[in-house]
C-alpha cells in the first residue's frame, strides 16, 4: 500500500518543531506501524537525510517505551492496542497519517518523537512501593490474599507505565497512571502498612507534575492495558481518607 | 595472561555447599559498607534486585540503565512464570528435584553446585515477591496457585496471568526506586555502558555514553555488577527486545572476561513466523499452547490450498508421527528442529512457506470454542492482532525463533568473571541452565543472583579491600578508555559510508541463522568464520551514521552494538565449530543418532568451554572448566 506520512521532527526541547511530509511506497499491510517507521528511516538514510528518532523496545506490547499521538490519537485507532502493536491494515491506501510525539507540558520532547517521562517514576519514586527490605519476607502462604482482591489488584498493576493517558488527557492530567500503581499496593494484605502515608505522598507528588482531572475519560480509551477509570475513583476515596487517617500530619504538614 | 577457571564452590555435601560459603566468607561491617561504592550495570530482575539489596546493605550503588526507565528492561516481558520448590501442591517437589530437573533438562552441561543453590533460594524469591505485593495468581482461599510447565512432572511454576515477568520487574524496579528515594542509590537512566575500566587486573569503574547528551563519562567503584542480559540479538530475528545487546559483556571479554558457553543459545519454538523483509522482531506465543493444538503440514509440498481444505489423510501430524509417547508436547529444541526439517524440505506454509500449522480444530471440536476461549484467548487475540487471521477459524503458523543465550560471561560459585571486581548476573553469565534452559527458569535465576546470591558474594572480595578509596576517576586509567570510547564515536560519525546499521545487522542475522542456528554443520560454520570478518570489514568501511554524537542518535547506538555482535557471531560459531558434540540447544547434524536426536560426548565434551580475549581480529583461546557430575546421573534424554 501507499500513504503518506507527516511526521514531527524537532532537534530538541530547545528548538522550534515542524512537520516533515514524505511519501511512502509499497508499504505491506502485514508490517507494524513502527515497522512502517523503520522503513522510513531506512529510506531517509539511504537518501543521505537523518533518520526520525521514535522510542521503542519490547515491540510486543508490554514494556511501554513506545507511544506516538496517531492521527491525534495516543497509540492510534485501535482500541487496547500499543503503538507497536498496531499493523498498517488498520490504514487505507492513500491514507496521510500524522504523527506526533506525546504533548504533555510534563514530558519535554527531547527529539523529534521521543519525550522525556521521567515524572512518572517520579510517583512511583515518591510512595509506589511496599518496603521490604530483602531477606525478612516471612512464607509466601502466610499472607492469603483473596482471589478477587489479587485479581483486582492485577487489573491495575497491567499498566505498563507509558503515559498515554497523559497524553491523552486535555489536562494533561496523571490520575490513570497513579491511581493504578497506587491501587495496586493498595488493595493487597501487605500494602496496608504504608497505604495513607503512600497515598500523600504519590498524590501530591503527581499533582506536582501533572494537571488535574476532570473526569473526560480519554485515558481509559487510550490506555493500551485498559485499565478503569475506576482506579481514579478509588485513589481520590483514598486521597480524603488518607487526609484524616494520617492524623500526626494534621495541623502540621498540611494545616 | 592466564585464565584459570576455579569455581570456588565449597566442597563436602552438595546440600551444605552455600551454608559452607556463607559461614567461610569474611563480612563487611555496616559501617564499612557506606564506604564501598558498586556499579550496576542493566535494570532488570538480576541488576533491579541486586542494586536494592545492595543499597538495603549500606552500599553506596549507582545503577545504570540505557532506558528512560529501569522499568522497560527485557525481563518486563516473560510470560510463563517463575519456579520455585515451594512444594505447596504436595506433589512430590523438593529442593533436590528442581535441582535435578534443571541440571537434567540443560543436558548436563551446568555446574552441579550453582544450580543447587539456585533450587534453595527459589523458595525465598517466592517471599520477597509476595511480600513486595507481587499480585500474583491465587486459588479462591487466598493462597498461591501454581502450574507445571516444560521439563517437570511437579507443578511449581508461579505466574501473575501472562505477565509474570512485568509483575516481578516491577517489584524490583519498586524496591529500587524507594533506594533511590533514600538516596542509597544513585540511578543514571539512559546512561549505556561502553566499556569496563581496570586497573592492576581489577575492574575499577566504568565509562558510559549519556544517550540524550552524548557526553562520555566515567564512573569509578570497588565492585562492577554486570546485569546486561542475552545477546539473542546476535540472529537480527529474535524474541528479544530491540535494545537487546551483548555490547556490555563484549566489551568486558575484551577486558579480560572469559567468554563461556557462546553456542548455547535457545530457538523457542511457537514463535509467529516473519511476515516480509522488514520484520523488526519476532512475537512468542507461549508454550502452553503445545498443550491442545496439533502441529502438521501438508504431505505434498506443491499443496497451496488453505489449511482447512486439506482433507485429513493429507495431513502429517510430524510430531505425533515422530514422537508417539510425547507427540506435540515434546521439549523445545526437539520440536523447533522437527519444524525446521518439515520448512527446509519444502513443507513449510503461509505465504513465505516459513511457518507450521498450530491447528486447534480438534480441541475446539472436543472442548468447545468457550474452555479453549478461555485457555488461550488472550493469545489467540493477540495472535489476530499480528497476522488478522482467527485461531479460532484457522490454523495458527508457527516457527521456532531464537529467544535465550544460555551461554554468556564465565563467573565462579561467587558470580565473578575471570577479572577481580567484575561480577554478572542473570542472563549475562553463563551459569545455571547449561545447554537448554527450561520454561520459568531465567525470571528464578536473575531474581536469585539479584537478591539472594551477590549481596553475599561480593563482601567476599570488598573484604579484601577495606580501607582502600576507589580509584579516582582522575586516574590516567579512565583518561586512556574515555579517549578510547570517544575515537571509536568519532570513528562511526567519520564513516560517511552508504548502508545503514540496519542492513548489516539483517546480513549479519542470516549468516548467523543460516549457519549457527537451530541445527550446525562444519561446513556451515567453517563458511560463515570465512563470511563474517568479510562482512564486518565492509560493515566497518560502508555503514552510514548521520547525524551527531551531542544529540539524541539512534544510528549512533546501534552501530557499536552491531559492530560487537559481529565479533561474538564469530566466537559462537568457533565455539559451536569445536564442540563436537550435540547438547541441548546445540545441535551439530554430524553427531545424533540413527532417530534424528541429538548425541552427546561426555566422555570428550563434558565441560565448559570459556574463551579468552587475545585481540581484534585474533581468534581467541579456549579454556576448560571440567563438570563433575556427582549426583546427577549422566542420561541420553528420550522422548520417543
């Protein structure tokens, strides 16, 4: 197939971004979307022109370093799919696809489509983790966690971390992507030790970087996992009770 | 220099072995341990748990990933599970028989004492996890559920869905990143590791390339933890990530570290075949799917009609024909070689004739479309995504891929290679699976290293040096390989030749496919020692790197680590060249018996083969580590 693809280019965070437009011929429609790229860029270099910089990894869907706005969508037109999970039969012959990096005021464009997404481990840095020091774990079955509860809590930690939900998001917004790590720990036996202090600390932490939510829903459509909107819900419940559980902070930390 | 290859693994009882060492080994006092500072090289499970263990300690670590994020390392995406000899099913499982599978099922080409550590640790990976939240499966009491897997006869294997290896990486990456925020550890994301610095034959630091800035900078420690993973990558086509390197490894063989086991390497096979020339990587399917789904091809190779047309006498069900007692589920070098043979002669189907038919007509007919909807639904869906073909409606194609490198650094019973200070762990030594690993082994063995093995281990040697400062990185020492590492950068950018880095690494893959894949020749592997220094002296005369070293350069990256590839290609084909034997994933066609199996020789071959660095361009020279197998019986595996 043939399409046509304009393409964001930009040197770095610094610089002024623009569209580059380029025709692409005999495009198979068996090949992944960032296959398509591959060949772009094999083309560009033979033509002696620098090729477009695109993150990608695992190219199976699982460790969340792609993600390219597709059209003006996170990920492109499939539903529950990872950009490089996308094939180019999703596309018609004759098709011109824009593609653009992840706009997010939190995620500077380092080039051309590559961000930088380091607030996100910036949460997960700030309270997304159950403290267990290695060695003093005590057997496995003594902590029984019920069928539905791990299950639940595995529906949230699927997110694979790739930030399309902020992508996605009008605002700009976190609230996926935090409120699934933090339901995660959350919901589990063992997470309950440091659950008020780590929902403080996650929450105020992502609101650093990230805008607020007001409830459009674009993250779940474009989360790749699929993951709830339910989890923002539980983590904002969570939020107002960890404001009155965690009662040494009150009148201090937050008067 | 001379390599000598001791394990240093306590002798007396196999049982006792890693008590012995423990109690043998001198101790670092805490406040002794806030003045040694260690280098993690990679983020996985194996340098993820290590670099948070180590930091618990009281080390000071800095760890490096040439990811944003330490979270997007390979491990992110096994699939099966992890094992453990929990024995929680009351099915007969012990310590000793995860000990004996493993050592059986990498046919007898692993250390006896590693591999009975890493049974005994199994069991507290299983805690640690749990304990961090790990959400992993439960019977509806609450209590861990398991599944058998490939090699066993015990159901051990631990799973979180079919992202069992996410779930752990995670775990590991959150330990990590509470270090970081106690400042225990210091990350550096994207930061790749080009090459190792030593100083009087010890590993003193590092020199790492910023990929954002491309500034070279040099890091110094008393210790260097390489946790890099597989070179799997070395075939272009592989299960393997696209960032998958051996660069890191490579240039610590350069260093001094023996190389061990290069030809190990494993071909899944229930892989989706390429679709076209610009196949970026290819996709497993899990294993499981042996379990109801019957493999054949049609008898006529001119037979193009599709699948479901093919009337059934006209089918051959190869595996069952060949393997009656085991059939489609027999172990994975054995089926990925019986496919080959089906493509090779003129068998194979799907439109580029490089695949098999996986059909499950007949379990959909025997259990109804909802049991195996339910068994496998998430595959087939994900199967349908790639090719848009329904397993439900027509057959699945498969193909073998190449998705593990059982061989990699050499690394003693403490996991350091053969230079003083410089370790490996999971994926990139060449320890516990011999020559075939089995299913759910590799997340055991990287967690195992990570958490359990080096935080013991290391002491042993920082002991050694107390009171000593790290080697300043003012040291001509790091001047000398900064300055190397920014000619090499400058030698790329100044090619100005005309075929990508791609294109390379696609010829260096067929070469390697071809001749050092699932099955090797002598004449094969003779031809492609001739083919590869040819091609990688075109590649190093005539590949294009745009662009600049200060900046964000994909062309950049790619070009040393294909450049190391060639060089370990080469290796693994001598190395697979001199063992005259075939074990495991090692398949030489001269040796196996009469039935087509594979034939091994351990009267001659009993040993591992680690191969020590002697320059550019120079082939290198083996060394012999014996195995001595004194509890596991030394058995031809039959599967007939």
């Amino acid at each position: 197939m043939n399409v046509t693809v304009r393409v964001w280019r930009q040197e770095d965070a610094g610089s002024a971004g623009r569209f580059e437009t380029h025709q692409l011929d005999d495009i198979s429609a068996d090949m992944s979307f960032l296959e398509m790229l591959d060949v772009l860029n094999e083309r560009l270099i033979e033509a002696g022109r620098e090729p477009v910089a695109f993150d990608s990894d695992c190219r199976e869907g699982i460790c969340g370093t792609c993600g390219l706005m597709i059209n003006g969508q996170a990920h492109g037109p499939a539903e529950a799919t990872a950009t490089c999970q996308l094939h180019m039969r999703k596309f018609s012959e004759g098709d011109t696809i824009t593609i653009e990096p992840w706009r997010a005021a939190a995620f500077p464009i380092m080039r051309d489509l590559i961000v930088d997404r380091s607030p996100l481990d910036a949460v997960i840095e700030a309270g997304g983790f159950i403290s267990a020091d290695t060695g003093g774990a005590p057997d496995a079955n003594l902590i029984p966690v019920p069928k539905t509860v791990s299950d639940a809590a595995m529906d949230a930690a699927a997110c694979i971390g790739c930030g399309a939900c902020v992508a996605a998001c009008p605002n700009s917004a976190g609230q996926l992507f935090t409120s699934a790590k933090l339901a995660h720990l959350n919901l589990v036996p063992q997470g309950q030790a440091q659950r008020w202090e780590r929902t403080i600390d996650m929450v105020e932490t992502m609101e650093a970087f990230f805008g607020s939510c007001t409830n459009y829903g674009e993250c779940e459509k474009a989360c790749p996992k699929g993951i709830s909107i339910d989890f923002i819900a539980y983590m904002n419940r969570d939020f107002v009770k960890a404001k009155m559980k965690n009662r040494k902070l009150i009148g201090q930390k937050f008067p | 220099m001379s390599i000598q290859l001791e394990s240093g693994a306590p002798g007396g009882p196999i049982q006792d072995s890693w008590d012995t060492y423990r109690f043998d080994t001198a101790l670092v006092n805490p406040n002794n341990k806030r003045r040694f500072e260690l280098l993690v090289v990679g983020t996985g499970l194996a340098g993820a748990a290590a670099a948070a263990s180590l930091a618990q300690l009281g080390y000071q670590v800095k760890a490096f990933t040439f990811h944003d994020s330490p979270r997007r390392a390979h491990s992110i995406a096994a699939q099966g599970g992890i094992n453990a000899a929990k024995n929680y099913k009351n099915d007969g499982d012990s310590v000793y028989r995860l000990f004996y599978d493993t050592v059986k099922g990498g046919d007898f080409r692993a250390r006896e004492r590693n591999v009975y550590r890493l049974a005994q640790v199994s069991v507290n990976i299983i805690d640690q996890c749990v304990a961090q939240g790990v959400p992993f499966a439960r019977e509806y009491g609450g209590l861990l559920d398991n599944r058998s897997f490939g090699g066993a006869q015990v159901s051990r294997t631990f799973y979180a869905r079919g992202q069992t290896g996410q779930q752990l990486l995670l775990g590991a990456y959150s330990a990590l990143m509470e270090q970081v925020a106690k400042g225990t550890v210091t990350l550096f994301p994207k930061a790749e590791m080009l090459d190792v610095v030593t100083k009087d034959g010890r590993a003193c630091g590092i020199i790492t390339r910023n990929l954002q800035t491309g500034s070279i900078e040099s890091h110094s420690g008393h210790a260097v933890l390489l946790c890099t993973g597989g070179y799997s990558n070395v075939f272009y086509l592989s299960t393997n990530a696209m960032n998958c390197n051996v660069t890191a490894a490579w240039r610590a063989h350069r260093k001094g570290a023996a190389f061990a086991n290069p030809c190990f390497t494993q071909i899944h096979p229930t892989c989706i075949p390429a679709s076209d020339e610009f196949q970026s990587k290819l996709t497993l399917m899990s294993e499981s799917l042996r379990n109801d789904g019957r493999i054949w091809v049609p008898r006529d190779p001119d037979d193009k009609r599709p699948a479901r047309q093919v009337p059934e006498p006209e089918r051959d069900y190869f595996l069952e024909r060949r393997y009656p007692a085991f059939g489609n589920l027999v172990p994975r070098d054995i089926a990925s070689r019986a496919a080959k043979r089906e493509v090779d002669s003129g068998h194979g189907v799907g439109q580029l004739g490089n695949g098999v038919y996986l059909d499950f007509s007949e379990a959909i007919g025997r259990l109804g479309e909802a049991v195996v909807r339910e068994r496998y639904g998430n595959l087939f869906e994900m199967y349908e995504r790639i090719t848009d073909e329904s397993p439900y409606q027509t057959p699945m194609r498969i193909y073998p891929a190449p998705h593990y490198a059982m061989g990699g650094l050499w690394v003693d019973y403490s996991l350091m290679t053969t230079v003083p200070g410089l370790y490996a762990l999971g994926e990139a030594n060449f320890s516990d699976h011999g020559a075939n690993r089995l299913g759910a082994s590799a997340l055991m063995q990287g967690l195992a290293d990570g958490y359990f093995v080096i935080p013991y281990t290391v002491g042993s040697y920082l002991s050694t040096l107390l009171g000593q400062a790290a080697v300043p990185t003012t040291d001509p020492v790091f001047a000398e390989a900064r300055a190397s590492v920014t000619s090499e950068v400058d030698r790329w950018l100044s090619t100005k030749g005309t075929h990508s880095v791609d294109h390379y690494h696609r010829e260096l893959g067929k070469i390697m496919w071809e001749n050092c894949g699932m099955a090797r020749n002598r004449v094969g592997l003779e031809k492609a020692i001739t083919e590869l220094p040819q091609l990688r002296e075109d590649f190093r005369n005539n590949v294009r790197v745009l662009g600049q070293n200060e900046s964000v350069n994909q062309s950049l990256e790619k070009v040393a680590r294909v450049d190391d590839f060639f060089e370990l290609g080469e290796l693994m084909c001598r190395d697979a060249l001199h063992r005259e034997e075939s074990c495991g994933g090692h398949f030489r066609e001269e040796h196996q018996t009469d039935e087509g199996e594979a034939k091994r020789d351990d009267e001659h071959f009993a040993y591992v083969g680690a191969w020590e660095w002697s320059g550019h361009g120079e082939p290198q020279v083996l060394h012999q580590e014996p195995l001595e197998f004194d509890y596991v019986k030394l058995t031809q595996r039959s599967y007939k």
